[in-house]
C-alpha cells in the first residue's frame, strides 16, 4: 500500500491546499510542506530498507501493489517500485519540498489553488514513475499536463499564456501519439496472445514484423523526446522556463523533463529493442546535435532564465546519446544525469528567482558585480555553475564521464563532437558569472544576502551535488539492478546475452 500512499498524500494534500486558502493562505503551503515531508521521509526509509526488501520480494523489484481498475479491457492499477523509480521518487519530493520553499512568499494570490495544482502535477510525475500498467502510465502522463498548464499560465510573466499555450500543444500532440502506440500495441497482442492487456511485464517481449515495431516505438519515442527535449523538438522549452514561476521552473526542469528519460528506459529500449537499435545510430546524432546546438544558444542569450533552459537542451542530448548506446556505462550515466541535473539546473532557476525578486528582471545586461552584496549567493552560483559544466568532484562530472566513456564503445566520432559540449559548457557557465556576479556593477541598488529560509533551499542541494560527485556508488548499486534489465534487453537484438557478466541475462529474463 505504501506506493498507493505515494500518490494519494499527494493527490489529497493538493485538495486540501486549496480548501484551506479560505481560512488562511498559510496554511495551503504547511499542508503542501507536510504532504511532500511525508512521502520524503517514506521514501528514504524504503532506500535504506531496500536490501531487505530485495531479499524479500525474491526479485529485482522491490514493491508491487495491483488491483483491478477495468478488467473488461485488461486495465487495472498497477504499482511497482525498483531501484530506478525508487531514486527517482526521492528526487520528486525533494525538489517539491524545495518548490513550497521558493513560492513561500514569491506567490501573493491564489495560494491555495497555487499548491493544488503543484502537489497534482508532483502527483502525475510520481504516478508516472510508479506506474506498470501502460492505460494508467498514459492518465498520469496527462495529469502532469493541466497542473503545469496552469502554473505556467496564472503566475507565470509577461507571455505566460502564449508559453503555456505552447506547452500544451507540443506535449499533448506527441502525447497523442504515444497513446495511439499504446493501443496498437494492445491489439498487436491481444491478437497474438488472445489476452487483450495493458500489463507492462505481459507486454514485454510482445513479437511483430520490424515494421508494426517501428511504427509503435516512434508513438513512444515521440512522447518521450518532446519531454525531454530533444533537438528539434525542442523549442517549447525556453518559453516555458522563461515565463514559468521559480516553482514551476524548478519542476519542469528538475523532474517533467527526467519523464522523457524515464520513458526511454522504462518503455521504448524494452518494448521495442529491434526497432531501438536500428533507430540508435541516428538518436545518437540527435543527442549530440543537443548537446552543441542548446550550448551554442545558451551562450547567446541575455534572458537569464533562457539561458538555464538552453542548458537542459544541452545536458539532456547526453541523455540521448547515452540511452542509444547499448552499453551498462553509458545507462549508468542516463541515470546519474537525470539525478544531478535536476539538482544543479533546478538550483540554477533557484539563484535565477533570488535575483528576480531582489532587482524585478531577467537581463542579464542589467547585472553585475553582484558578487561583492552577495557573496553567500555568489558561492552558491559558483558551485552550480561548476556543476553543469562537469566539473571534477561535482555529481554532473559523473554522469556525463560515464555516459561517455559508453559511448565511446558505440561511435568514436559522435562521443569525440559531444565532448566539445563540455567545453561550451564552460564558456557559458564562466560568462553566466562574469555576467551576473563580477565586472562592474550595474545597479546601485543595496541587494540583500540569502535570508535563513533561501539558504535552508540551496545549502541541501550543494551537500547532494557533492557527495553525488564524490560517493556515486550508492546510487549506482541502487540502478544495478533496473539498469541490467535495460541492457538486457538490448543486447537481445544482437543476441549477446551469454556475454554478459553470469546470471545477469537469466535474470533479466526472469523479470521480464
């Protein structure tokens, strides 16, 4: 029941939150603070029990819950929890804590409907990451949208609506699709089978001609390279970090873009393993276009919101050219980048908000020498600015050495281009602090140091980006085993499963 819990603390929080903005505003955002400490404090008990839990369950997945939704048509509601989606939920609700944290006093109106829509867009992305039923994975997939429409467009900026707009269509259209493959891949097996299903583990390993597959996995891969996003399906992005409030910056780039990742492993490798590895030489390509094209625009931007975002473009082409490159190393490091990057990037929009409200705009031409007012915010950007160039000791230097050194065994040429991302990742990193915190300054105007609550957001976030640098391990032995499942399945297509380490293969197998 525990995973159950997950989702209705969130799903009745939220409820709550907006009941309660008619006695006092404050006490939506305890309820929201409270809802997220929970299931927090849940999570990390099931992290720190999962090797008991594992002998328990006798399998590589850790928590099952599943009752009937709509046996007729083969729906029902299914949970399941392994190390992967364990990691992931712990990232969710820490950032979500961190999210109440900076609307704390950001947002003056609508409170209560304000965390409504935040704890139930929380609640969509947990469902996602949960969920093994492919029905119920497409109506989570669609409750993270309506929340995140209306956070962008209510208490976002200036263009809020033509971004939320924006939002909507790109997801919902690849969205569609994605339900399309759903179906065609439920009657594909029903008519193979004679049991109509929607069950994940039933689905797996479902046989069609190469072309049936084909056209079913781009259904996915649509959905899931719109979210993440991927060159050039891309442009919705910097729009809606641009007009977001920080709160649903925060989110969208911490966690609704680490769904598109989460589908590629989760659903389009094991469902769809031949038509993957025809399609990977070409998604790497995709993923290193990422990663040159959002730094080169990164650079280029004065808006300093967009300028974050086109970083996400960047970093997240690592998530591409990792995912496609059908070795251990490189998912390892899909993993890790999912995990640092909504640390380091979310902390970045963090800083960005903290600069918003002490001087009311974006442009970064308007700031400078922030550094000798804030020194406190200045060590913190440094640190995070660091992160997302990869610097060595930092958890982003990690995941993208991994998802390299992987790569490198699938294409020499692509991993040595998207290599000199990290380099342009310096460029802009080093001139977002020149820019912002050195040379001269810009405005007279007296600018307070973090208060106690701003540093309570951002000191967190540099313990986990540290020790994600340093002590990796951890997390990795976590994903071992979600990981081997995803190798597994895609060394399937070359049948090599005899060389994997022993036992491995008979495993992913036996899960599957």
């Amino acid at each position: 029941m525990i995973l159950l819990w997950f989702i209705i603390i969130l799903f009745v929080g939220g409820i709550l939150a907006w009941i309660a903005e008619y006695w006092n505003a404050s006490i939506s955002r305890w309820i929201s603070m409270l809802a997220l400490i929970i299931n927090f404090c849940l999570a990390s008990y099931l992290l720190a029990a999962q090797n008991e839990i594992a002998i328990l369950s006798e399998s590589s997945w850790l928590l099952y819950y599943r009752i009937p939704w709509i046996p007729s048509f083969g729906i029902s509601f299914y949970l399941a929890l392994d190390g992967l989606s364990l990691v992931m939920l712990i990232l969710t609700f820490f950032l979500g804590i961190l999210a109440v944290l900076t609307s704390w006093k950001e947002l003056q109106y609508k409170i209560g409907f304000f965390h409504f829509n935040l704890l139930w867009v929380l609640a969509g992305i947990t469902g996602v990451f949960l969920t093994m039923d492919l029905f119920l994975f497409y109506f989570f997939w669609e409750v993270m949208l309506i929340p995140m429409y209306l956070l962008i467009g209510i208490w976002g900026h200036e263009n809020r609506r033509y971004a939320a707009f924006k939002f909507f269509i790109f997801t919902q259209a690849s969205g569609l699709l994605m339900f399309v493959a759903i179906l065609g891949l439920y009657f594909v097996h029903g008519n193979l089978t004679g049991e109509y299903t929607f069950d994940y583990f039933k689905l797996l390993g479902t046989t069609f001609s190469p072309e049936v597959g084909r056209w079913l996995m781009l259904g996915f891969l649509a959905a899931f390279i719109v979210k993440l996003p991927v060159v050039p399906f891309h442009s919705w992005l910097p729009d809606a970090h641009a007009e977001a409030p920080t709160a649903g910056s925060v989110i969208l780039a911490g966690l609704l873009l680490k769904t598109g990742a989460y589908g590629l492993l989760r659903f389009v490798v094991p469902l769809f393993p031949d038509a993957a590895h025809e399609i990977a030489p070409w998604a790497m390509l995709l993923g290193v276009i990422g990663i040159l094209y959002g730094a080169l625009l990164a650079f280029s931007q004065t808006d300093l919101k967009r300028l974050v975002a086109y970083t996400s473009v960047s970093h997240m082409g690592f998530v591409m050219l990792g995912v496609f490159a059908f070795n251990e190393l490189a998912v390892q490091g899909v993993v890790m980048q999912m995990i640092t990057h909504g640390i380091s990037t979310g902390a970045l929009f963090i800083i960005a908000g903290f600069i918003y409200e002490r001087i009311h705009t974006r442009d970064i031409d308007q700031m400078g020498g922030f550094w000798k007012q804030m020194p406190f915010m200045g060590t913190i950007a440094l640190i995070f600015a660091m992160a997302s160039l990869g610097l060595p000791g930092l958890g982003n230097f990690v995941a993208e050495f991994l998802t390299l050194v992987g790569a490198w065994k699938a294409s020499h040429t692509l991993t040595i281009f998207a290599t000199l991302g990290l380099v342009a990742a310096t460029v802009y990193s080093l001139r977002f602090l020149q820019s912002v915190f050195n040379g001269a300054e810009m405005t007279h105007v007296t600018l307070p140091d973090l208060s106690l609550r701003e540093k309570l957001m951002v000191v967190p976030m540099v313990i986990f980006i540290v020790w994600l640098g340093l002590f990796p391990q951890p997390v990795l032995n976590t994903v071992k085993r979600s990981v081997e499942r995803v190798i597994s399945a895609q060394t399937k297509v070359d049948d090599i499963r005899e060389d994997l380490r022993p036992g491995i293969a008979q495993k992913g197998g036996e899960d599957e």
